[in-house]
C-alpha cells in the first residue's frame, strides 16, 4: 500500500475520496475558501492548548509577581496590598545577604556545574565503547537522577554530618581533624555542590551519550585510518560533534543551579535550613526568595526577589549566547 | 523474524492499552472513592475524624486523651499530626489559613504567634468564648488570644512558669548542694547568681560536663520575666532598647565568654543527643521544658534531674500555647467540644501528670494530680507546688505580632556567639539587622 500522504493543496484542490460532485461556482469559492482558511488556521489551533495553559500558569504568574512586587504585602493580609512601587527592588538591592545569596548561587553552580559536566563527558565516552550488559551501566548511572532530592539531601546531610558523619570518620581515619561542613562557608558550598553533582551527572552522561550514537562512525574510521589515537578522536571528533549538546547542557544546568534549593534547604533542614544556614553561609537566591516569603511573611519583596532572579538569568543566557557565538566564529 | 517481530509489537502495544485501561479505570475509581472521604458528611454510622496538628510536645498522647475521648464519644476518632520544630509548623500553618485548605480541625498555636493571628487571622478563627469560660484561666492567658472586640481564638493549653533544672549527680560531683531548697537559695539573687554558680560548678566540673546547654535558654529565661519584652503597650517595637533584652544578652555574651555553656541550638538534633548523653549540668526550665528533657534524657538519667525554683524573685513565664479551631473547618462543633474538654481542669491535670506541662486553667491547680504532683523523672520534686504558686504572680506580658521570630533570631545569633565565636557586637548587629527586616 502506498504510504505517502498526498500533500495538502499541492495539486490545488483536495484530492477527494470520492469523485467530487459537479458544484456550482459560488458554492465551490466558498468551500475552497473554507479549506484554505482550515489550512492556514487549524495549525494554530492545534499548539494553541500549550499556549493557552502557558498563559494560565506561566505568563500570567510571571506578569502577577512582576505586579506584587511593586506592592507590600504580608503573608498575613493578602488581600491587602499597598503600592510601594521601587521601593522593594531597592530594599533587596541594598541588603547584603542578597549579595551574599547572589556570590553562593554562583559559587555553588560553578563548582557543580563544571565538574559535573566534564565527568560526565567522560562517562559518556566511556559508555561509548562495546561493553558487556551496556543497558545495565546505563540505567545505573541514571539512578541518582531517579532518587528525589529530599532521600538524596537526607542521606548527604548524614556523611557531611559534623560529629559522627561518614565524611569526617573517613577523614579521621586519615588523620584529619573534624570539619563541620555546614557551618563553614566554602566547605557547605562544596557539601551542596557534591550532592549537585552526584544527582545530575549520570543524567548529562546519557544525553552526551545520545549525541555520540549519532556521531557517524565513518569519521571514526577515517580518523583511525589517519593514525589519531583514542584520545585524539576524542578530542578532534567527539567534541566538535557534539558542540551543540554541550550548550544545551551548560544551558540547562545554568537553570538549575540558579533554581537550587532542595539540597541547600534540606541540608540542615528546619529553620537552619530555610534561612541558608545560621550566618546564611550557604544560602542561595531561590531559598532567600523563599525566606523572605515564608519565614519573613514580605510577600511583595519576595516577588521583588522573584523578578531580580529572572533579570539575572537572561543576564546569564545573553552571555552564554555570546560565548556560544564567539565560539562558533572562532572554530569557523 | 520480521514477523514475530510485529506480532510481538502488536501484543505489547495490546498490553499497553489494556494497562492503560486499567490505570485510568482505577484511577477513576480512587477518584471517587476520594471525593467521598473526604466529604463533610459523617458516613453511615454517624462517625467522624477529627484531625489535630500541633508541634513539640502537647501532652496528649503521654496522657492517653485521644483514647479516652474515644471512649466517651464512640463516634469520634481524633488523629493528630506533630511538627517537631515550631517556626517551620507555623509557616505552613499561614499558609493554609491563607489558601483556606489543608488545616486541621484543631490548630495548636505558640504564644509567640498569638498577637499577630490575633491582629489579622481573628476572622479565621471559630470564637471559643461562646463555649468556654475563660475566667477559669490565669487572667493574663486569656488577654494572649482575645481580640479588642472580645473573640478569643485559642484555648489556653499549658503555660511556662520558669524554674531552673539540674542535675543532681554532677552538682555532687561538682561540690555544689544537691537539695533544691538550698540551690534555690544561691539563685535568690536572680541571673547573676546562676552564672555565679556556673563558675563554681566549672571549676570542679566533671570530665566532658557543662553547666548549661545553651545561652540562648537562659537569655530567653531573662526576657521572659519582664512585662515589657520586645513591643511597648503602645505597640512600637522595642527590641533595640529593651532593659530585658539588653539585661539578657549581656548575661548571655557572659556565659559564653566564661565559656559555661556547651553551646547548642535548643531542639536540634545535637541538644537531644546531648541530653541522651547527659553532658549538661543545668537548664533553664519553663515548666513544658521539663517534659522534653526527660522525653530526651531517658530512663538512664531518670531520678538523676531535679527541678529548683527560677533566680531571683520575679515570676518569669516563657513559650506555652493554645488551641484553636480554624473557622473554615468540616467539623467545627465538634472540635470545638474536642478543645473545651481538652483544656478543662481534669485533661490539663491529666496532662501535667504525664508530660509536665503546666496548667493554664485554674480550676487544675486543686485537683490533686496537681496539687500533690510529683516529677519522678526529677527526683520527685513537688512541681505542682514550685509552678502553681508561681503562675498566679506572673506579670501580664505585653505581646507583639512577630515576638516569637524575635526570639528565635536572637537565639539564633547567642548560638553565633555560642558556636562559631561570632564577636557579641557583631552577633547584636546581626540580630538587629535580621529583626529590622522581619518588622518593616
């Protein structure tokens, strides 16, 4: 059986399934009139339910804070607002601890972010080879990706424990004295990196290792034939094939790191946790967003905060953008 | 092969739609089953749950109340939900009362929090005066949750008479009196005497033993004892230049310098594994913090902790909670009968039997699980008598809206001190800093 669909209007008319009736010529505009106005309209109408739900719960949500953020309002009178305008953008702009959250979200995603993707890059390679039970590594390195982050948290919380954590026992074992990982500010940024990284890297590995598969081998073939080792493969054909994948990657992690909140939150958990530890040494943007909203109540700054984190990460993404570009050229 | 193949295609795809089927039917069915339970209506038999959410420690499930009620109302099963930390109850508590949905029947609230639900949430709440007499109360209880208009939103639960708890056994080791009279007797002078006393304990301290857990409980147990602690009558907010304040920190930036306190953020995991291990010699002890010591400490230490009268001369009362009934509930009458017997003379008896927390309600003060009450766990000292002559001399508190989020930051920053060697001056401005933006 033929499977090629006739293309819509290609012909100029529709082709009928049954041998069409001889109309009369008005009737004919008209329908023919409908059928390109269904033509032209009916795609719009097909990807108009994600744009409708986007609206409802992504641009309106978006322009609402945006809205609120330019009010004071309590946690405990909602519907009282009072216009305020700037006033609570100023407020987060001069308040250190928005910088200090602004430095750690950095700081955190840098340290996770770039280990991460580069260990997975090489698992990815790794995976790449012929191996023995293939499915099963690579359904295991997606494991952690699968563990919710609160288990994921919980557990890291118990190695980086100060007295009695598995970390520290093991770093004793060594002749290290104990360190209490939550209290400092580097090693608590490293603590929430560890758990970053050990939740996310199997998830990049096996989108890295997609894009390999679909690296022809005869560029392998050939290189081999041109005498480049494993490493020079690697480096000359893998990399530059699987640019693009790397962007997207870097993309979607900057997101992530600029939304962490899990990790830090449940790290000490309670109220240690919600306020980013006790001198706010780990906190990150999303939990002094949170902070300010459900601990303080100031529901209009933390939508103030909200915008603030917005503005940084299309900051963040022109950047990205720029690099990409530059990077393009220069490989050109 | 290519056959198979599309056989076996066709059956799994067979197998998924029929898995599919199923999963939708089945969730149709919950759907529904769903919907019923969770309807007002009692079901056939006229039964109903009533759901009860509180943090910390009520006393309830120590003194069996849930049971017993069960018992003279049949048709009434009460679940309660515990929080461990407070602050963290409390948000998600604004947040159901706001968004109208997933409160329970009954709703524990902090003293902390009374004045600011009362300044905002009042409408939220069923009005309790209608029901219970709140006379039977020490009067300064009931002026905690009643609005300006006379709508009280919480029943009194427990309240905190101070006092200070001991251990016996590292007193002795220490060379300091064990009696309870006689270590009352060196704090009749107030807190100063109790540092006094930690410099005396520390210098024949047992190995690996502090003299108290934390300069934040005894910071606390300072502001506790003034009528003016963190608003003026008038409704400023005071924190800034408050004497009881300004008194409590300066003793506890002593405490740590003197290095007398193992310095740990009280509730936490480390303080309970603290007492477990029995490492503090002293506490200062409202009279609900008895229940969480022994709750923590363990038949180890039993009859080892004793119970002294608090420093000084003013009655001091710090934390003790409420009851409430969220208006918007499913079954407000009957919960609102659930908290009247809850918090009448004989359950609050009942409960300072079991737990330790102290009576609200004046009528308990004469029943004898009151009156003769002795604390086993604390070498049987006579605590209904050391808390009920106290409680009736407490000052009425002057309550602000955010009190209790100015306590925990100060405590926070005594712990910064306590912990990681934050300089006093510094921790102040901390504290101020956070507190500023709490309140504006």
């Amino acid at each position: 059986m033929a499977t090629t669909t006739p293309t819509r209007g290609a012909h100029g008319s529709r082709p009928g399934r049954r041998a069409p009736k001889p109309m009369t010529p008005g009737r004919q505009a008209w329908r023919s009139r409908l059928w390109r106005f269904d033509d032209k309209a009916s795609p719009y109408a097909y990807i108009a339910p994600f744009f409708l739900v986007f609206g409802a719960f992504g641009l309106y949500p978006l322009v609402y804070t945006g809205w609120i953020a330019l009010h004071k309002v309590e946690m405990t009178g909602l519907d009282q607002m009072e216009w305020v305008g700037w006033e609570n953008f100023s407020t987060i702009l001069q308040d250190s601890e928005f910088w200090t959250a602004v430095t750690n979200t950095f700081v955190i995603g840098v340290i996770s972010t770039v280990p991460q993707l580069m260990v997975a890059l090489g698992l990815a390679h790794l995976l790449n080879y012929k191996l023995r039970a293939s499915t099963f590594w690579r359904t295991v390195i997606l494991t952690p990706y699968a563990t919710s982050v609160a288990s994921a948290a919980l557990v890291f919380a118990l190695v980086f424990r100060a007295d009695g954590g598995l970390l520290n026992w093991v770093l004793g074992f060594f002749g290290f004295g104990e360190t209490n990982w939550v209290n400092g500010h580097w090693t608590s940024n490293i603590a929430i990196a560890v758990i970053v990284i050990w939740r996310w890297t199997g998830y990049n590995t096996l989108i890295y290792l997609a894009a390999m598969q679909a690296v022809p081998s005869d560029l392998y073939e050939a290189a081999s034939l041109d005498g480049a080792s494993r490493w020079q493969q690697f480096r000359n054909v893998t990399i530059p094939a699987l640019r693009p994948t790397i962007l997207f990657t870097i993309v979607i992690s900057t997101i992530g790191s600029m939304q962490l909140f899990g990790e830090p939150l449940l790290l000490e958990g309670g109220t240690n946790g919600a306020q980013g530890g006790t001198e706010h040494q780990y906190e990150t943007l999303s939990i002094y967003l949170y902070n300010y909203g459900w601990n303080l109540g100031h529901l209009g700054t933390a939508a103030a905060v909200a915008w603030a984190m917005l503005v940084l990460l299309l900051l963040i993404a022109a950047i990205n953008w720029l690099i990409g570009r530059l990077g393009r050229k220069t490989a050109a | 092969m290519r056959i198979t193949r599309t056989v076996a295609g066709r059956s799994r795809r067979t197998a998924f739609m029929a898995t599919t089927g199923l999963t939708a039917a089945a969730l149709l069915l919950t759907g529904c089953g769903d919907s019923g339970s969770d309807s007002d209506e009692a079901d056939a038999d006229g039964n109903i749950t009533l759901t009860l959410a509180d943090f910390g420690q009520f006393g309830y499930k120590e003194a069996k109340l849930f049971e017993k009620y069960h018992e003279l109302h049949p048709n009434i099963t009460v679940k309660a939900n515990t929080a461990a930390e407070e602050p963290v109850y409390y948000t998600k508590f604004l947040q159901q009362l706001n968004t109208g949905s997933g409160l329970a029947d009954v709703q524990g609230i902090e003293v902390g929090r009374a004045k600011e639900l009362v300044d905002t949430k009042a409408d939220a709440f069923a009005d309790l005066s209608k029901v219970i007499d709140t006379s039977q109360w020490v009067n300064w209880k009931a002026l905690q949750a009643t609005t300006d208009d006379g709508k009280v939103i919480g029943a009194g639960t427990d309240i905190g008479p101070m006092s200070i708890c001991y251990r016996r056994d590292l007193f002795e080791q220490a060379g300091l009196p064990t009696d309870r009279e006689e270590v009352a007797a060196k704090l009749a002078g107030g807190w100063e005497d109790y540092l006094k006393l930690g410099e005396e304990y520390k210098k024949k301290a047992p190995k690996g033993t502090f003299f108290m857990d934390s300069a934040s409980a005894m910071y606390n147990g300072v502001v506790s004892s003034g009528s003016e602690q963190y608003y003026a009558k008038n409704g400023d907010p005071i924190y800034k230049e408050s004497a009881g304040v300004k008194a409590g920190w300066k003793l506890a930036s002593e405490a740590v310098d003197k290095k007398l306190t193992q310095g740990l953020a009280q509730f936490q995991d480390p303080w309970k594994a603290a007492l477990r291990q029995g490492t503090m010699a002293t506490v200062a002890c409202p009279a609900w913090m008895a229940a969480q010591i022994a709750t923590y400490s363990g038949d180890k230490y039993k009859g080892k902790w004793d119970i002294a009268r608090t420093p000084g001369e003013t009655a001091a009362n710090w934390g003790g909670s409420f009851l409430s009934v969220p208006a918007k509930g499913k079954h407000v009458k009957e919960a609102t009968e659930l908290v009247k017997w809850l918090t009448a003379p004989e359950q609050q008896a009942a409960v300072f039997k079991a737990a330790g927390l102290f009576p609200s309600n004046k009528g308990a003060y004469d029943l004898p699980d009151v009156k003769t009450a002795k604390l086993e766990y604390f070498n049987n000292a006579p605590i209904g008598e050391i808390y009920a002559e106290e409680a009736q001399i407490i000052p009425a508190a002057v309550l602000g809206p955010k009190d209790g989020v100015i306590k925990d930051t100060f405590s926070k920053q005594i712990n910064n001190m306590e912990q990681r060697g934050t300089e006093p001056d510094a921790a102040w401005d901390a504290a101020i800093k956070d507190i500023d933006k709490v309140v504006g």
